[in-house]
C-alpha cells in the first residue's frame, strides 16, 4: 500500500517556486525563440527584396537586348525591302530594254529590206 506524505508549506513553497523558475525560463526561452524568428523574417524580407531588384535588372537588360535584336531586324528588314525595290526597278528597266532592242531590230531588218541589204 501506498502511504501518503504529507508536505509542509515550506516545502510547497519551495516546489511552487522552483516550478515558476522553470515557467520563467521556458517563457524567456520562447521570447528569445520569437526575437529569433523576428529576427530572420526581417533578413528573410530584405532578401526577398533584394531579388527582386536582381530580378528587374535582369528584365531590363533582357529588354533592352530583345529591343537591339528588333532594331537590328528592322533594319534588315527595311534593306530587303529596298533590294526587292531596286530588284523591280532592275528588273522593269531590263523588259524596257528588251523591248526597244527588239523593236530595234524589226526597224533594222526593215530598213535592210528597204536598202537591199542585210543578211541572207
């Protein structure tokens, strides 16, 4: 059988005391615990930010690299519609050409005829 002890209030006093010590230390322990994770949001935010502010870097230099690669697309763009320009002009003034050596050629074999000479 159990046998029950009695306890003084001295000893009550003591256990009470020793028990708030023990509630004290875990209570500074959790305060410590919360400046701690205060503490590392407050670095985890800054960091944040700062990677963001790496990141729009980035954007912005890859616009502006995207925007020389449109520039530069632009003009050769611009150049091969100039060549296609020059090319139908060439091209209109090489018929015309044609057209009056032909026409040329009608006139001579015409005046040949009308001369008595030219080829047989």
């Amino acid at each position: 059988m159990e046998t029950k002890k009695e306890i003084t209030i001295n000893e009550l006093a003591n256990k009470v005391d020793k028990l708030s010590g023990t509630v004290n230390e875990l209570f500074g322990t959790v305060d410590e615990l919360s400046g701690t994770v205060d503490k590392l949001a407050g670095i985890t935010q800054q960091e944040f930010v700062a990677a963001q502010k790496r990141i729009e870097a980035i954007d912005n230099k890859f616009d502006e690299k995207f925007n020389q690669v449109l520039t530069g697309q632009d003009h050769i763009l611009k150049r091969l519609e100039d060549l296609e320009t020059d090319n139908t002009a060439g091209a209109t003034v090489s018929r015309r050409h044609d057209d009056e050596l032909e026409n040329y050629e009608e006139r001579i074999v015409v005046a040949e005829g009308k001369l008595g000479v030219g080829a047989v």
